[in-house]
C-alpha cells in the first residue's frame, strides 16, 4: 500500500524535529505537525528562555562584586523584567523560525496543527480536517506541567510555562516542588530581586543526586536569601484580594503575590488517540518503548518525554530522535541509548552539575569506594569578598581506578560536568587525570590535582 509519507512525527519539539531532519536527510518523505510552536518545550518555555533568565538572574552579583575591584557603580542598578520578557519572546522566536527553515531545507512538510491518530497507520489533521497516511509514525509530543488535582486553589498559581509570560515580576513568589524546575526558578527570582519561599514535600531538595550536593546547594541557596520550608506540603491555595496565601498542612500561611507549582511532568498523550493506533501506555500515561523506542505497535515509534524515559533531558531526546532515524531509515545498527550517569546541570545560582553515580549508588554497587573532594574559595571570591565556595568531588573504583561520577558545585560546574562526562564515558582513571598538567589559576585544576581520598 501506499502511504503518503514514509514518517510522520507528531510534535515539533527537540526529539521530533531532529528525527524528522535526520531521517529527510536519509531520503525519507517526512511530515510533521506541531500544534503549537516549531521547537517544543525546550526552544518555546524550557531550557532556553529558561538559561536566558538565569544569566538576567546572575548581574546582580557582578554589580556587587564590581565594587570590591574597583569599579564605581553610581545608581542601584535596577532591573526592568519588560525588557527581558521582550528579548525572552525575540530570541524564541528567531530560535522557531530557524527550526522551522531547517525542517523545509530537508524537504520536511510542516504542518500547523495538532494531530491525532486516526488508525494505525492514519493521522487526522485538526486544523486541516483531513488524515494523512505513513508507513511509520513518531510520537515525539512531549510532556506538560502536572499540578496535583487535589489541592484547593491550586488553579491560581502558575506553572514554568507562564513564568516566561507574566505580565509583571512579582515582589514574592512561592515555588511548589524540590526538583530542577522548582530549584532553578527560585534561584532565578532571587536573583531578580523577588523574595522566594521553595516548599518541598520533603529534605533536602533535589531527591535523586548526590546527598552531599543536595544538602551544599539547599544552603547555598539559603544563604543566598531563598527561604526552603522542608516538610512542607500544601493543603490549599487561598485568594485575598491581590495575595496568595499558601496553607501548609503544618498550619502554617505564607502570603506571596504569586505561586509556581513545579511539581513535575505529564506525558502529554491527552486526546491523541493512541488506542485508534493500539499504542499501549503506562498507567502515568507514558507511552512505552523499549531500548529502540519502538512502541507495542511496530511501526509506531517514541522518544523524549512523552515515553518513560529514565532522564527526561532534552539532549537525551535528541539522541533517541536521531538514533531512531538513523536505524530506521539509514539502515544503521546504532546500539540502544546507555541512560545511566547521563551527565545533568541545575542551572541555579552557584550552580550544580553531576555525571556518573551519586556516593550513595557508587557504595551500595561497588562497596567501598575512593572518594576525592575539595571545597574552597573561587579566586574572584578573595577580593569580592563573597562567602560562597566551590565545591567539587570525585568517585574512583579502588581497583580499577576508573571514574565513577563526579559531582560538582559552582561557577562553570555546567561547562566543566561535560568534558568529566566525556572521561568517565571514556573510561579514564584516577591516575589518567593525576597525570594531566593543571591549567592555571582556574577552578577545574583542582579536578587534576586532588591527591588524597577523604
Ligand atoms: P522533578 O521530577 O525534577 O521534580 C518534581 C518535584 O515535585 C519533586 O521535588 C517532587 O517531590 C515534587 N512533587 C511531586 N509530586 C508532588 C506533590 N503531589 N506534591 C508536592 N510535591 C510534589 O520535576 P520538574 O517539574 O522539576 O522537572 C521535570 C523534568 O524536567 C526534570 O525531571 C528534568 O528531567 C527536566 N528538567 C531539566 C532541567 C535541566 O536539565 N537543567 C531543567 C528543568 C527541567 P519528591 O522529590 O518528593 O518526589
């Protein structure tokens, strides 16, 4: 039978685009449709405008500090969120033009719709009013904020994908959730100025890295001005006049001009008729895969976060999408993804990065393990005066010597995770970094020159 194109994706986002591009690329017709905006969550209302943010968030410590190394800052410099807001929105959009003309120059056909299956082979076009027809289909729509159903109020406060959009920076803000969204977000309006309360259900925040990390960065955050109620769960949300007031269940109310829940993210499979085509889903509503994103249905494929992906990273989807066209219609073997120690940062002011095993994993798998860290005083931190300290640490297998994870906290710990994460996939060990000359005076040399385990 003939189809109307041999791909069709369904959603426009990091995976789907790459797979879509890639797969053009090996000769393919491709199709995709996008209901909302060419570049999905990560482009649209994630990481970019989201990183965007973060450097807007970090000029407040570079005016402070400019001080101590002589510089005459004559005003409180002030910050105006219209103007960021404006370049948030240019920025994005320039970044959605530029997918979408690298889709066409691949002869891929975009279509400005939502799109539902129709049948397994099928897929009806909203907007259009008609159903197109493809060998293969790729789901690749994502996930969306979840707020908790259960919460009175919870309707007044925003998500992340408003937090880019508000009308006007509010004096104080209450952020729902201990993970990266809830951590980076509060990071970011302390640092514009907002007075920021993190209620996180549990302690310390960021469940899931190392311990170590998570209990330096909630006091660094702390200490930075942001206010962690641990063991806080919110019994309801509660409108006065222009204020919100958060009830917790420990009887406590907070009142702040808005709240942001970052209580995690749903696969966003709603009303996509996934049983027209027969796809099977988690009970969570995750489309699921195995190892080569290939769905219960053979000819229908997933990847990023709408399946239930162990990292839900936006170049983890990358990979999947390419790897997925690069199999499917490039006829290559590539092996399945290794999603263990995928190398992650909390873009947070100091910020957080990670690779490999946490301490807790590395001893429960391993049993003893060498443990190398250093904490000190950034350089730049000697005149300015600031407190905060770097803190870095190693893991080394004792016999093999070979590098476990490395957990990292501070200026750059972003930039610096990545070339860790190239050596532990690489294998290096202890010995091989020993023996590398340091660059200096940086922060990363100490990654060279750590000589006793702790
Ligand atoms: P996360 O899964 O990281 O965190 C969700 C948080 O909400 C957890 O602290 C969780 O608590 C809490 N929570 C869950 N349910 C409830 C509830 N019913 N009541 C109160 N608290 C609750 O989700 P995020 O939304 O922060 O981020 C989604 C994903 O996006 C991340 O997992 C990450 O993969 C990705 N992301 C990556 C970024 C990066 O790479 N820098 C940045 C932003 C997002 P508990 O710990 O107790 O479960």
């Amino acid at each position: 039978m003939a189809y109307d194109f041999d791909l069709f994706v369904i959603g426009a986002g990091s995976g789907g685009v790459r797979a879509a591009r890639i797969a053009a690329a090996h000769g393919a017709k491709v199709g995709i449709a996008e209901e909302y905006r060419i570049g999905g969550t990560c482009v649209i209302r994630g990481c970019v405008p989201k990183k965007l943010m973060v450097y807007a968030s970090r000029f407040a410590d570079t005016f402070e500090d400019a001080k101590s190394f002589g510089w005459e800052v004559e005003e409180r410099p002030a910050f105006h969120w219209p103007c960021l807001r404006e370049a948030l929105r240019e920025e994005v959009e320039r970044l959605s033009w530029l997918y979408a003309q690298n889709l066409e120059r691949h002869g891929v056909e975009i279509f400005s719709t939502r799109a539902e299956f129709a049948g397994p082979h099928e897929i009806f076009l909203v907007a259009e009013e008609r159903t197109v027809t493809a060998e293969k289909i790729l789901i690749a729509t994502g996930a969306a904020p979840w707020v908790p159903h259960n919460v009175p109020g919870a309707a007044h406060a925003i998500t992340s994908n408003e937090a880019f959009e508000l009308e006007k920076l509010p004096a104080s803000i209450a952020i729902i959730g201990g993970g990266y969204i809830a951590v980076e977000f509060a990071s970011i309006f302390n640092g514009l100025g907002v007075d920021v309360h993190l209620l996180y259900r549990g302690a310390p925040i960021l469940r899931g890295f190392d311990m170590e990390l998570r209990e330096k960065l909630s006091a660094a955050l702390g200490g930075r001005g942001v206010t962690i109620h641990e063991h806080a769960e919110v019994d309801r949300i509660e409108k006065r006049g222009e204020a919100l007031l958060v009830h917790t269940r420990k009887g406590e109310a907070l009142t702040v001009e808005q709240v942001m829940y970052a209580t995690g993210r749903e696969p966003y499979t709603f009303d996509l008729h996934l049983e027209k085509a027969g796809v099977e889903v988690a009970p969570n509503g995750a489309v699921k895969v195995d190892a080569f994103n290939r769905t219960n249905v053979p000819h229908i494929f997933a990847v990023g976060d709408v399946t239930d992906t162990p990292a839900q990273l936006t170049p983890v989807a990358i990979r999947e999408g390419h790897a997925f066209a690069d199999r499917e219609f490039g006829d290559r073997d590539v092996p399945p993804l290794n999603y263990e120690g995928v190398p992650t940062a909390v873009f947070t002011t100091p910020e957080m990065a990670t690779c490999g095993l946490t301490e807790e994993e590395a001893r429960a798998r391993h049993g003893e393990v060498e443990v190398y860290r250093t904490e000190f005083r950034p350089m730049m931190h000697t005149i300015s005066g600031r407190q905060e300290k770097m803190f870095m640490k190693l893991l080394v297998h004792p016999e093999s010597r070979k590098l476990l994870g490395a957990h990292l906290i501070g200026e750059a710990a972003g930039e610096m995770i990545q070339l860790l994460a190239a050596l532990i996939e690489a294998g290096a060990t202890k010995e091989q970094l020993d023996a590398t000359i340091a660059v200096h005076p940086t922060a990363a040399e100490e990654l060279v020159t750590m000589r006793t385990p702790s």
